[in-house]
C-alpha cells in the first residue's frame, strides 16, 4: 500500500514600486507628526540652493531629516516651510 504526501508550496513575491518625491509619507521626529518627506536633490530643488548648502543646514538643525535603511536621507517638507 502507497502512502499520498501532501504539500503544500507557498512563494512571496516583493515588488519595489517607485513613489514620487511629493507622496513619501514618514513620521518627523522633530516635528513629531507624520508629513510628506522630500529626497535631498528634491528638498534642494524647492530651497533653490545646492546640495552642499543644504547639508549645512541640516547640520546646524534648520532642516529635519530622517535615515532610511538604505542609508539616505528624507527631508521634512514641514521644515523646509519654516524656513
């Protein structure tokens, strides 16, 4: 007498969807709300300034940012408002 083995196979698929700049949503810990977060070429783009300039002024704490995991940096559009 044969003995029937049941499987069962489940596959996951993940799939990377490009969101533009203006609809990336994240919370801001310095504002300590959920708003839009622009890229730094983006966020640049908006002051008129360079890249360089901006990053001086998220050294000295005029813009927010947040790390994502792949290690680059979202700009609060809240704080760029502000300024």
């Amino acid at each position: 007498m044969k003995k029937r083995l049941r499987m069962k196979i489940t596959t996951v698929r993940e799939r990377t969807v490009k969101v533009p700049d203006a609809l990336i949503r994240a919370h801001c810990p310095s504002c300590n709300l959920e708003v839009e977060m622009f890229t730094s070429a983006h966020a640049a783009k908006i002051l008129q300034v360079s890249v360089a300039e901006l990053s001086h002024l998220i050294a000295i704490g005029q813009v927010h940012t947040i790390e994502t995991i792949s290690g680059s940096l979202l700009v609060c559009k809240d704080s760029l408002l502000l300024r």
